[in-house]
C-alpha cells in the first residue's frame, strides 16, 4: 500500500492532457480511483496500468533491400 495518490489536476498534467481526461476516465470507470469525501484521488498505479493497457508496440517490419535497376 506504498501507492500515491494524485488530484485529477496531478494526474492531467502527468498525461499531458486537460483536467477534463482525466474526469471522463473516472466517469466512464476506465480507471481505478478513491473518493475521500467529495475528492477524487487516483493511485500512482491505477495511471500506469492505464497507460500499459494502451501501448501499442510497434510493428517490426523486414528492412527493404534496395536493388540496382539492371
């Protein structure tokens, strides 16, 4: 239980996005969080397997062999 909790501002800025993102995801129970009284708190954890969950590897694609035109 050594997780931190953030503010939606916390967690916005750790996003790069608006408070208004963060907000929508605790709206639509996309993302785990805690209401202490009337404020919302996110665990440290909760935003990384947010983010985990949304990566997209990339494709590894064979180089392209480039050829002499005869």
């Amino acid at each position: 239980m050594n997780d931190r909790y953030l503010s939606v501002d916390q967690v916005a800025e750790l996003l790069g996005t608006t408070t208004r993102f963060p907000r929508r995801l605790i709206k639509e129970r996309r993302i785990r969080y805690v209401k202490v009284g009337r404020h919302v708190r996110i665990p440290e954890s909760a935003v990384a397997e947010f983010i985990s969950s949304r990566t997209v590897e990339p494709l590894r694609r064979p180089r392209a062999r480039y050829r002499r035109v005869p």
